[in-house]
C-alpha cells in the first residue's frame, strides 16, 4: 500500500533558519546594528515559558537580539500597556512578541492592539490583520505562513486547489484562510458547529487542522492524495508507569499515512516552523524600520 510522504518541518525550518542568519548578518553590517525581538511572557504558565525561552535562544542563534520581559502574574493592564509603549518606542526593537494567552484578568486584544504594525511580528494587531484581509503587504502570524510554505513547497502552485481549513482562531484558522485564498485556493473554513465535517474534509486537496482535538481526523475522511497539514500539539494522559503522555496532533497520523498523500507529523512538522517564521518575520519588520533595501521574496 502506498503512504503518504511525511513532510519534514524541521529540516524546512533549519534551513529557513540558516537563511535567516545569513539576512541577519548582511542586515547587522548595514544597518550598523543587530536586528532585535522583544518578547513579552506575563505570569508562570509553564508551556508559554518553555515557547519563550526556546525563542530567545533561537533569535540569538540567527544573530539576532533577544530582549525578554518577564512580569509577574498579578501585573495590570497599565503595567504591561506601559511595557509595550516603551518597546514601540525603543529604537533597537524591532519586533515584539507579546506570548499567549495572558492571564485572564487582561484584556489580551487591547495589549496586543498596542503594538505597533510596524513591530507586530506575530501579525496579529488590526492593522496586520486588515492588511492580510486586503491583499496588502504587511506581517503575517507565524504557524499559518509556516504552514502555507510548507505546502508551496510540497505542491507547488496552489491556484484553484480545495482547501479546508478545520478551526477559525485568530492565530492560525482565519489568517491561514485568508492566505490560501490568496493563493487562489477554493477555501472552506470548518468549525466545531460545521455539519457533517468528515464529508466536507473529504472534498478538500489541502487539509490544515487547527482545532485542538487530539486525533480528532481519521484517515477516512481524507481524499486520497490529500497534503495534510497538522497544526495540533495536543499531550495524552500519560500511559501507566510515565509521568509523560505522548505529543500527537489533530490528526490520526497512523489512520491518515496510508491515504494522504502528504502529511507533517507532530511533533517535527508546523511546530518548528512558527519560530523560524518568527525569526524571519523579525527580520522583515527590521529591514523595514531600519530603511535597509530587502529583495522581495528573499526571505
Ligand atoms: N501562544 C501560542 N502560540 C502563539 C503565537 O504564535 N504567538 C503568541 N504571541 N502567543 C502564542
């Protein structure tokens, strides 16, 4: 029986990572600085500390200046608004990352409404979000371009292919159905009140789940040959005797492999891909701030 190609984002992610220094260091010669990210973590939620200090250590490992912020779980809203303020203003930030979700006492969309388009390296502020929504050029969330460059790089042109979309967050579901569309992709947005979904992903060339489900899509609901993106990192209860369950994302990877015809696996697929974005998209913002000329599509 055939199987499914397994797409490697981690290769892909090194290797647009390796880009991203070269960029990094041509940017440090003429700008007469390093590139810098600003990253903001408020309280003690232990993935979003793992996620922070795995993207400072990569900013410094493209050459890149990290800056962390680390504020107390009880911080309020002025406090962090302050933060952004001062980070908008400083000269050798070029982007800021403002890690979610905040504790619930803020109002996470004021904050992250705060940043300056200019330094929104996560794409997420009204402007980036409008601009995405326009056609226009701007900054771009970091899975769903991620995502998006790992299916132009398995299939090529994506012009007039059916693509669903399961999930429709901010941060992944709605950008990446703007992008595809973009691409010229027939774009269908499922979601937890989408009837009948196992038929509707059946219809679609692309597949990107982004739900949050543990191996929530079966390998029958895939069109054979379907190129499936999988941007779920969900842990399992730990089996008997672990104190770890095992990573597996919003698809049945087993039950898809003998059907698709390309799929990520999880872990080692999108996930690697949204810091290196990250890292890119820092260096486009610091281009841009700094005046310093970028080719389109160099990065
Ligand atoms: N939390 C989980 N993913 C992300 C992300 O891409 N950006 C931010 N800011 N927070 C996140």
């Amino acid at each position: 029986m055939s199987q499914a190609e397994i797409i490697d984002g981690k290769a892909f992610a090194a290797t647009l990572r390796a880009r991203v220094a070269d960029y990094a260091a041509t940017f440090e010669q003429s700008a007469g600085r390093k590139a810098g990210l600003a990253v903001v973590l408020v309280g003690e939620d232990p993935a979003s500390k793992v996620y922070v200090a795995s993207k400072g250590k990569a900013t410094l490992e493209c050459g890149m200046a990290s800056f962390e912020h680390k504020l107390p779980e009880d911080c309020d809203q002025a406090t962090l608004l302050a933060l952004v303020d001062r980070l908008n203003a400083d000269p050798m930030v070029d982007g800021i990352l403002v890690q979610l979700p905040l504790p619930r006492h803020l109002d996470e969309q004021a904050v992250v409404a705060r940043i300056s388009p200019d330094k929104d390296v996560d794409g997420l502020t009204p402007t980036s979000t409008g601009r995405l929504a326009l056609g226009l050029p701007g900054l771009v969330p970091c899975t769903p371009l991620g995502s998006l460059m790992l299916l132009k790089d398995r299939l090529g042109d994506l012009s007039g292919k059916d693509a669903v979309v399961i999930g429709r967050s901010i941060l992944v579901g709605k950008p990446m159905a703007q992008l595809l569309l973009a691409e010229n992709c027939t774009v269908t947005i499922a979601h937890s009140r989408t009837k009948n979904l196992a038929q509707v992903v059946r219809r679609a060339d692309i597949v990107v789940a982004a739900v949050g489900r543990p191996e929530m899509v079966k390998g029958d609901w895939l069109k054979p040959g379907a190129c499936v993106i999988d941007v779920g990192i969900n842990r399992l209860a730990p089996a008997e005797g672990q104190n770890r369950g095992r990573l597996v994302g919003d698809v049945d990877f087993d039950d898809a492999l003998p059907v698709a015809g390309a799929i990520t696996p999880v872990p080692g697929g999108v996930g690697p891909m949204t810091i290196a974005v990250l890292l890119r998209n820092a260096l486009v913002a610091a281009h841009r701030n700094a005046g310093v000329a970028l080719e389109d599509g160099a990065l």
